[in-house]
C-alpha cells in the first residue's frame, strides 16, 4: 500500500501564534465569525473544525482564514468532499467529548448531509437519555442575493426548525456573529448556525463579548404600530424599511429573532400586545415556512390583541430561481413595505 | 506477512477440525481447550437469549426482536477479541456483542419492547446502542477513531454493519474518511447473505470484501461461522489500527437462519434448501465438534453450560416482564441539555391535561 500523506504531517503545524480579539474593532460579519472561531478554539482545545476548503483556503468565503496556520491540521480538518460523512464524523468526535464545527459550504450542499443530522444529530441526546451529548456546530452560509448558481441560495431553515432537539440560529451583523458562534460552540446541544453569505463583507462594531443569551429575540428598532419580524439578511431590510415607513407616518418595531429555534416568544408576544399588528419576512418559501408557524402561535397566544391579520412577506413557493429573477424572489423594501401596508388596512 | 487477498480464511472446519494457517495461527495461540469452550459458552448463551427474545416477541412482551440465530461466531468471535476501552458501533442486531461487553439482559431487550431508544449508557460499556439508519454508524466510528487518533491513544473503534449497508453512501463515505486519515477503525462486516429479502448478489456483484481496497483500505474475507478465525481477523486489524497501520475491512461470511426481524417471513423468498446447507455450517456445532474431540466437553461440562444458558434466558424473560412503563411525561425528558420554552410549555399544557382527567402526571389514576 502506498503511503499516504496524513493530515497530521502537513507543514504549518503551530506556524503562527493565534492572537484572540481582546479590544472593541470594526468587522466585517466574515471575519467576526473568524475571530469567534480563533476565540472558541483557544478557549476550549477539543474545538475542532471540519469541512471542504477549510484549511489553506480558509473556506470559499474565508470565514475560516489563518485557522489552519494557527492550530494546526489536527483541529482545522480539510475534509474529502462529503458531507454526510462530515457531520457524522462530527457525531464520532462528538461521543469522545471534542466540539466539533462543521461547515458545509453552500447552503444547497447540506442535504447529503440531512439524514446525519436528522437521525443522528437531533435525536441523540433523546435517544440514550441524555448519556451522549452532541455539541455540534454546523455552520451554513445561507439566502440569496448574490447573483449565484442554482443550489447555491437557499434558506433550508425550516427544515431544521421543524426537527426537534436541533437548536437554530441566523445571525445578522458582525457583532451577533461573533457572540453567537461563540455561544453555538458552547451549548451541549448540536445548534445550526445560519450565516447570510451576502452580509459577510458588511462591517459592524464588535465588540468581544458573549452578550445575550442566544435564544433571545432583540428589537434592533423599537415602534408602536407594527411589529416586523425576520432574521438573517433581512433584519437590515427590515430596518430600512422602518426608516421609510417612519416618514411616512407608520412607526415599525423591527425584531431581530436570532434564535429560530426555539423562537423567542416572550419578545414577540410583548411586542404584538403593544402593537396589534404583525408582519413576518422571510427569504424561505412560504408554505411550511418558519412565518407560518410564527403566526400560528402568535395567533393563539394574542388573538384577542390583533387588529389585523398577521402578515407574511416570503419568497415564493417555487424552488430558487435564476439569478437574474431572485430580485422578484427576494422580499425587499418595497415588497416588506407592501406587507406593512396590508397589515395597517391601507390597500 | 498477512496476505490481504486470500479466498476465504478458514481455521476451523465444518467437520470441527483445527486447520493450520501459519499466518493466522501466531494470532489465535492462545486460544487453548479453557478459551474455547468459554467462546462455546457465550455463543450458546447468546443463542439461547435470542430464542427466548424471540419467544418473548410471539408472547407479545417484545415489539419487534432482530434474531441472530447463525451469527453467533461472527459477534462473539470479534467481540472478544477487542479490549475494553476500545469502542463498538453497531447496527442493530449484535446483541451478543453487547452480551460480550457485559450489558445487562433486561436492557438489551429494553428498545425492542418500546420502553426506550436506548438500552443502556454507551460509556459503561463503551458499546453504542444500535442504530437503525443502515450504515450511519461506520461514520460515527471513523469520527470517533478521529478523535482517538489526536487524542493519541491506542484505543480502537470497530462499527458493524451488514451485506446491505455496504451498498450505502454512508458506508463508502466512512471509508473514504478512514482511509485519508489512516483512522484506527475497523469496519466489521457481517456478510450474512440476505438485507432482508434481498440476496446479497443485489448488492454486489463481486465479493464485498473486493471493495475495500479500491478505497485504500485492505481487507480479509473469513469464514463468519468460524469463532477462531473470526477472532484471528479481528486480532490482526485491530493490531494494525493500534500500531498506525490505519483502517482494515473484514469480511465475516456468515448466514442469517432466522428471519429479519420477528415481523419477516423468509418463506416467501429464500429456498429451504439453502437454510439446510448452511444448517451443516452451524458456528455451534462446529465448535461443539473440536472441544469434543480436544475432549473438553463431559456430559458434566455440558450440562452445566446448558445451565448458565437457561439462567440467561430466564433472566432475560423476569427482566423484560418486570420492566416498569415509562411515565408519561418522560415523553419531553432530554430533547436538549438545557430548558427549552416551547417544550417546557407543551408539557406544562399535556401535565395540566392529564390532571383534568384526574389522572396524575406519572400515570396513575
């Protein structure tokens, strides 16, 4: 037999220092995940990370830039291209105590994977009682919005969302990214963690803290007429078209959901006693959609709170199109605004 | 040197006798008349526990019992050549694997009554609990080999699978893992000619052992119904993995007598005939045939075999039957490590609406 070169002997071993982020630095939302990362790994020495591209390349978006070079082969894992084996390597690890974060590289690329991370992942620690923990992080950039091939725009969140014992999350700006990968990595339970791809080069204020507990909700603008509530890309939407509705005499709070599973609830049910109106974006296909659910429940909780039907503002329910249609796919200010029309009776 | 492309290693024969093999021997010299019949001991107490599993399941005690009538040498024959801080992630049929590594009866039957997904804690025994996706287990031990290999030790993961699961993706993804990290796992594959009504030749055209090497991977084809060279097999990849030697495959050639599960009926698609063949195979009965002639087996001896058998199975049975249901709402218990709001309020609403029937939250009226 021939032998092979081992990962463990590739050259760069420990070659570089790695230097944590210790003072307030503006980021892009890309290299904020970078320094959560590094920060996660000097931290706790069974984090490791696996996925294609990973290592010399630091990823096809660089999210894992340098790593390789820092902590060496052994933990930055350069996998063969599959993603089944990914995650359930990762489930392996995972049963000898490591932290294991995998990343799969477009979002389209995870369902080779599903079946690992359905039936294994979500299910272990139910399964043996909690005797095995699965502290997993899968790390999917997601959404639209880049002009890109088919398979490589998709916002697969629901199906997650809809699988008990998986934690999920969408980040929207560097600072949450930072927080929130570091908090991903540090919960026992396997969390999915949700990165909008055309947001990564969006630059932001981090601050190198923990901050709020992941599971919680933020109002990133406060208003008393409408709650609008989304995650990931378009929370920055979302906001914009705050600011347009403001002028015209509609004051929106913008919720910020973070955590997609569980759903904060506690935060939006405030939020919709107070307002009585509820718009929910989402770049994720309509039906079956994490709005739906959304409103379901809020509809349970507030019925009696409501002054209009809760409103849902989505992608369509058509696989992602070609890149020269996702503009008419894609929920943007105009079609958020349109939705905040609806709600307040206007059309 | 061990010849990784031989036909089938064979070292005990049908008619019960000691066939040489000089490069196979070295690894199973141990094995005196006392080793051996104590590998005849557990091959007939597991045998005698998968009858009663299977009685258990006619009585309506058990669900669903996957029988492994037939396999006795291919399980206990590996089981007991690995150490105790080696790693096993089986599929779902190597119960006298978990037999071997010392799981108590009661909870290897525990899943197949419905009272759990898992029997037992898989760090007592260093033994996963079985696995139904077929295949998604050799992940889960490449992984785990991973891990040992950074944790620089010498501990190794072994994952069993059958004929079917090396048709999955899953399967020819460990090994492509395996082999790129020269990961210490051995693939334990039970070639047990039949993934329910499909014979093996569906699966492959070549024998399966023919696969590894094309993933860099060599592998041993044995006969499975042979306890000693089941164990010389496993000894020599096990070796290899604890040296740095990286993965091996084995291939145990075995039969399955009995049915899939309690619920299939090999009647409809397997000719009686070839059940009869490999009846004159039985892994007991060549044993039996050795340890007569080494002349360790007295009516004594056999006797009080029987014994321990029928002990191991009348525990089984009181353990199966004395098990309590679990309460209701255990249900919500350990979906995570941590509390989660929408879970705890559904079983807030489900404990309120048990107790509007007057029935408490543990079950009882």
């Amino acid at each position: 037999m021939t032998t092979l070169m081992t990962h463990t002997s590739l050259p760069g071993l420990d070659a570089q220092k790695p230097v944590p982020l210790t003072e307030t630095k503006t980021l892009s939302m890309g290299k904020a995940i970078n320094e959560g990362l590094r920060q996660a790994m000097l931290d706790d020495p069974k984090v490791v990370l696996l996925g294609e591209d990973i290592g010399a390349l630091g990823g096809v978006f660089r999210v894992t830039s340098d790593l390789l070079a820092q902590f060496g082969a052994r933990r930055v894992i350069d996998t063969p291209l599959a993603e089944s084996a990914i995650i359930g390597t990762a489930v392996g690890l995972a049963y000898r105590g490591y932290r294991p974060v995998c990343e799969i590289q477009f979002d389209g690329f995870i369902f080779p994977g599903f079946d690992q991370i359905v039936s294994q992942v979500a299910k272990f620690h139910y399964r043996t009682q909690g005797a095995v923990r699965m502290p997993i992080t899968i790390r999917v950039p997601f959404g639209g919005g880049i002009g890109a091939a088919e398979h490589h725009s998709e916002s697969p969140e629901a199906y997650f969302t809809h699988t008990s014992g998986l934690r999920v999350i969408a980040v929207s700006n560097a600072q949450d990214a930072y927080s929130l990968i570091r908090q991903a990595i540090a919960s026992d339970d396997p969390v999915l963690y949700f990165e909008p791809k055309r947001r990564y080069h969006v630059k932001g204020e981090v601050v190198p803290e923990l901050g709020a507990p992941m599971e919680q909700a933020v109002i990133v603008r406060p208003g008393t007429d409408v709650t609008l509530l989304t995650y990931g890309a378009l929370v920055s939407t979302a906001k914009d078209a705050a600011l347009a509705a403001f002028d015209e005499g509609v004051s929106i709070e913008v919720i910020d959901l973070r955590s997609l599973s569980p759903v904060d609830y506690a935060v939006v049910e405030a939020s919709v006693r107070k307002t009585g109106r509820l718009v929910v974006t989402h770049e994720a296909a309509q039906s079956g959609g994490l709005g739906g659910e959304i409103i379901a429940t809020i509809t349970e909780r507030c019925f009696s709170y409501l002054e209009a039907a809760p409103v849902r503002v989505t992608g369509f329910d058509v696989p992602y199109p070609p890149a020269k249609l996702e503009s008419h796919h894609l929920p943007d200010l105009d079609r958020i605004l349109d939705g905040v029309d609806r709600v307040m009776g206007r059309r | 040197m061990i010849d990784f492309s031989p036909p089938l290693v064979q070292l005990l024969s049908i008619d019960g006798e000691r066939m040489p093999r000089p490069d196979f021997d070295s690894w199973v010299d141990d094995l005196d008349g006392t080793a051996l019949l104590a590998l005849y001991r557990d091959m007939l107490v597991v045998r005698r526990i998968d009858t009663e599993a299977t009685a258990l399941q006619r009585q309506g005690e058990l669900g669903l019992w996957p029988p492994l009538l037939g396999q006795e040498a291919a399980q206990v024959g590996s089981a007991r050549a690995l150490r105790s801080d080696d790693f096993i992630f089986p599929s779902y049929r190597e119960n006298a694997v978990a037999y071997c590594r010392g799981v108590n009866l009661t909870d290897i039957v525990k899943v197949w009554r419905g009272n759990a997904q898992s029997g037992w804690d898989p760090y007592t025994v260093n033994m996963a609990t079985p696995n139904i996706i077929i295949g998604a287990q050799t992940l889960h031990a490449t992984g785990w080999a991973l891990g040992a290999q950074r944790d620089e030790i010498d501990a190794v993961a072994i994952t069993y699978f059958g004929d079917g699961a090396t048709s999955q993706g899953d399967v020819n993804e460990a090994m492509v893992f395996a082999a790129s990290f020269q990961a210490p796992v051995v693939f334990f594959c039970q070639n047990n000619q039949w993934a329910i009504s499909e014979p093996v030749g569906v699966q492959a055209h070549r024998n399966i052992a023919d696969r590894a090497p094309g993933f860099g991977i060599p592998s041993l084809r044995i006969d499975g119904n042979d306890v000693i060279a089941v164990m010389a097999a496993t000894r020599i990849a096990l070796d290899r993995a604890r040296t740095g030697g990286g993965p091996t495959f084995i291939e145990a050639v075995t039969y399955r007598m009995g049915p899939h599960t309690t619920a299939d009926d090999p009647t409809r698609y397997r000719d009686p005939a070839e059940l009869a063949e490999w009846k004159t195979r039985d892994p007991l009965l060549r044993l039996h045939r050795l340890l007569t002639s080494l002349g360790e087996i007295t009516p004594e001896v056999e006797a009080a075999t029987q014994a321990i058998a029928d002990a191991a199975a009348a525990e089984l049975r009181a353990g199966c039957i004395g098990m309590p249901d679990p309460e209701p709402l255990s249900v919500f218990d350990h979906v995570y490590s941590t509390p989660n709001a929408t879970l705890e309020r559904q079983r807030a609403d489900y404990a309120g609406y048990l107790t509007s029937f007057g029935t408490q939250s543990n079950g009882t009226v």
